[in-house]
C-alpha cells in the first residue's frame, strides 16, 4: 500500500525511481520501451564534459538491479488510473517481448533470421532484424521481436536456432492492476518532427536531425560512429546547423527547448574532431547557454573552423554536389548563400504525451504534464531541460511522492 509508481524509464524516470527505493520505499517502473535509458541511451557524449553518458546510465542500471524494493516492467504502458492521492488503482498493459528470460544474448536468432525492419534506434539510418537487441548495451539484455516484421509460424528460423527455449511466439499482452500512493510522471520527449519544416528540405537525405546526428556519431551507430554525408558516405568538408528549427516559432514549437544550442556545440566538436580541416557553420538567434555552461560555448566559439552566423535560416536548397543554406546575416545584414556537404536541423524536444496522452494524466497545452496532488511530473515530462537539471527535478519528485505516502 505505500508503492510509488514512475511512469517511464529515462534518465528522469530512474533517478526518481532508485532515490525513493533508496529511502525504503517500493517503486514500479513502467517503461514503454524494451530497455531502460530513454533518449540519453541514444547520445554519443554529454555536453559539457564530453564524457559518454552511458556510464551514467551504467550506475543507475547498477543500482537499480541490486534493489529488491524496485518493480520494472518494459514494453508496458499505464492504461488508466483511478482514484486519489493516496489511493490510485492503476491498470497497467504489458506488451509480448516474445523472448522470455532464458535467452542469453548470444545472437544465433539474428543470424538465422530472414526479415528486416527499419533499426528505430537510430532513426531508421540502417536496419535489424525482426528479431533484435534493442542496442548493444541495452538494460535488460534481453531481445525482442517485432511482430510487424516477424513470420512467426510461417519461418520459425530463431525459435530452431535458439538453444535456451528463449522464443515464444505465444506471447500475449497481459494487463495488471496495482495499488499506488503516488505515480511520478517522466515519459520524457521525441524528437520535434522535421517533416513539417518544409524551407528546410527535411526529406533531403544529407538534411538530417540532431538526434540522428548523435547516432551517425556514435561508435555503435549506423556508420560505426564514422560522421560522412548520408547520401554518398563522402567525408565531411563542410557542414551547418540550424538552430531552432521548428522551436520558437508559433507555427511549430513556440517554446525553447533549452539544450538544442549546447548539442550543437557538442555535435561540433564531433565534427571537428573527425576532420581537422573540416569548416562548421551554426545558424542562430540567440545562442543559449546559461550559468556554467558558458564556458564551453566560449570553448567551441574559439576553434576558428566553428563559424557562428546570427541569423534565422529561411530555406536550404539543394546545388550540384551539397547544399546551399540561405539566410541573412542580422550583424551586417547581408543575405548569405553558404554551399555545405551537409546539414543537421537541430529540432526541438516535443513532450512524449503528443504521441500519447496517459488517461489520468492532465497535460498543459504544449503536452507537458500538469502536476495535482498525488501526480509529480519530472524531466522533460515537466519542461525541457538538461540531464543534470532532469536528474534535480526527479530527486525533488522522489520527495514529493514520499510525501504522498507518509500522509497515507
Ligand atoms: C540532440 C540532443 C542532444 C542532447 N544532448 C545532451 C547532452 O549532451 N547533455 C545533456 O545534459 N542533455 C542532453 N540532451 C537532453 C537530454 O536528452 C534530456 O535532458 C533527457 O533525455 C531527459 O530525460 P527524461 O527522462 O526526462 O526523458 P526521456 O529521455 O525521453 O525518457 C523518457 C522515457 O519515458 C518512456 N515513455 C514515454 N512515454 C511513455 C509512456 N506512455 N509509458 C511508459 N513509458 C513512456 C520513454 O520510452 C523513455 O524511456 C540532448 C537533447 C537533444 C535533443
């Protein structure tokens, strides 16, 4: 009767999650995802110490598994919630993995098998099986089938491969209702969708996202972490970035979403590192890193190759061999046309709940949840904002929903 529930599994989620556990109390994760992580899983380095998050990630993990008081349930969703602060029944679906806890990761089901589908991990850049791990680190270890893709009785390849008994094509949803004092919402963002950017040739196949950009750049990304031109994998001479490209602006994301600035100064080191020679072009209207973040922005502005240009991009067009960005310079006013092989469109964090609203769940008009007494939002869930401000905001939540059960 005194459980907490935190509904997602990112950085948010699970730092609400074992700061409560660690104070005695039970907690349920439910994540909607086949692993734990959330979107840091899928960034190459953290700004500003460059440092690769998925250290951070290994320590929650670790955490977390040698914790009795924490539930987790992945590929679950909350169906509906009922009830008050104190006393909430909560009905929660969990979807078939169709791999049960036998299997090894020993990949002898990938090797047989016949089908693919796009790889969602890395923003459909390259593909896996219909049988796959999530990522090469992902928590829990485990695979999973996509039953989009999946023959099931039809192939059965991976169930004759496997040597534990690990597939079961029998799977089926399962709901299950629990009793909670408190639920911390952290469902955490997706990617702004860059389809509707239409000036900016988003269809374009060397015009890609911020958060692609973190997987061509990751050694376990598409490109094994080698950044070329998507098109024709010819090496990087020059690239740019747009900034707010779809945020600030009230036909898109009329909000900032307060990290897009320092990825991109990230995403320039990933550059510059790769390709000593390589020139970097950033398009901005205010370069927004506050407090102790402003040392790294003088760090990267310092590299004579990282061009800053003040100024919103009004169309990218495509020219023989690359891209033509055009925009206009606001410091001297002159209109710019600048030929790149590249460029990467730093879109914005959307809340998740646009995907899907939660029944139970109050959502402002942007889709950020909007706390009442028993229901905490944190992360990004509440408001854009960095991992290390997500993780304060969730360690504040964790007090709040002890709160809750303390006055049961
Ligand atoms: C390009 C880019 C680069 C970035 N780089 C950095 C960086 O270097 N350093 C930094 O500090 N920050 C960085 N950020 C910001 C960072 O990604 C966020 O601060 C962080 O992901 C927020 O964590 P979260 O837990 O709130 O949300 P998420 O990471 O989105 O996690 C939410 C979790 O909830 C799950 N979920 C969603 N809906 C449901 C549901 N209905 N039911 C169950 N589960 C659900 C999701 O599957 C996910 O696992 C970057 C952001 C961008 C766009």
């Amino acid at each position: 009767m005194s459980t907490i529930l935190v509904i997602g599994g990112g950085i948010a989620g699970l730092t609400a999650a074992i700061e409560a556990a660690e104070t005695g109390y039970d907690v349920i994760i439910v994540e909607k995802n086949p692993y734990l992580g959330g979107r840091v899983a899928q960034l190459r380095k953290y700004f500003p110490k460059l440092c690769p998050p998925y250290c951070g990630l290994e320590i929650f993990f670790k955490r977390i598994k040698s914790n009795p008081k924490v539930k987790i349930f992945t590929m679950a969703e909350v169906v509906s919630i009922e009830g008050e602060a104190g006393n909430f029944d909560v009905t929660i679906k969990i979807n078939p993995r169709y791999v049960n806890d036998n299997c090894t990761a020993c990949n002898e089901c990938v090797e047989v098998c016949p089908v693919e589908r796009p790889n969602e991990f890395n923003f459909g850049m390259d593909k896996t099986k219909a049988i796959y791990l999530p990522h090469e680190m992902a928590f829990p270890l485990k695979y999973v089938i996509d039953p989009e893709y999946c023959k099931k009785d039809e192939c059965k390849a991976c169930l004759s491969a496997c040597k534990y008994s690990a597939i079961d094509f029998n799977m089926e949803p399962k709901t299950m209702k629990v009793n909670v004092s408190s639920i911390v919402v952290a469902t955490g963002w997706k990617p702004y969708d860059a389809s509707n950017l239409d000036n900016l040739l988003p269809e374009h196949p060397d015009v890609i996202t911020n958060m692609m950009m973190e997987r061509l750049a990751a050694y376990n990304g598409p490109t094994k972490g080698k950044i070329v031109r998507p098109s024709d994998g010819k090496e990087i001479e020059s690239i740019a970035f747009v900034q707010c490209a779809g945020s600030r602006d009230e036909n898109h994301l009329p909000y900032c979403s307060a990290v897009c600035c320092l990825a991109t100064l990230k995403q320039a080191t990933y550059v510059r590192e790769q390709y000593p020679d390589a020139k970097v072009y950033i398009f901005y209207i205010d370069i927004r890193a506050l407090g102790r973040y402003e040392d790294f922005f003088a760090k990267v502005q310092a590299d004579e190759n990282v061009v800053l240009i003040k100024g919103k991009v009004a169309k990218i067009e495509e020219s023989e061999d690359g891209l033509i960005v055009i925009a206009e310079d606001t410091a001297t006013g002159v209109k710019t046309r600048q030929k790149v092989d590249m460029v990467v469109l730093a879109t914005g964090m959307q809340p998740s709940s646009s995907e899907y609203k939660i029944p139970g769940i109050e959502y402002d008009d942007y889709g950020f949840v909007v706390p009442k007494d028993g229901i905490i939002a944190a992360g990004v869930a509440r408001k854009p904002a960095d991992v290390a401000s997500c993780n304060e905001d969730a360690t504040g939540a964790a007090l709040k929903a002890i709160q809750v059960v303390r006055r049961r």
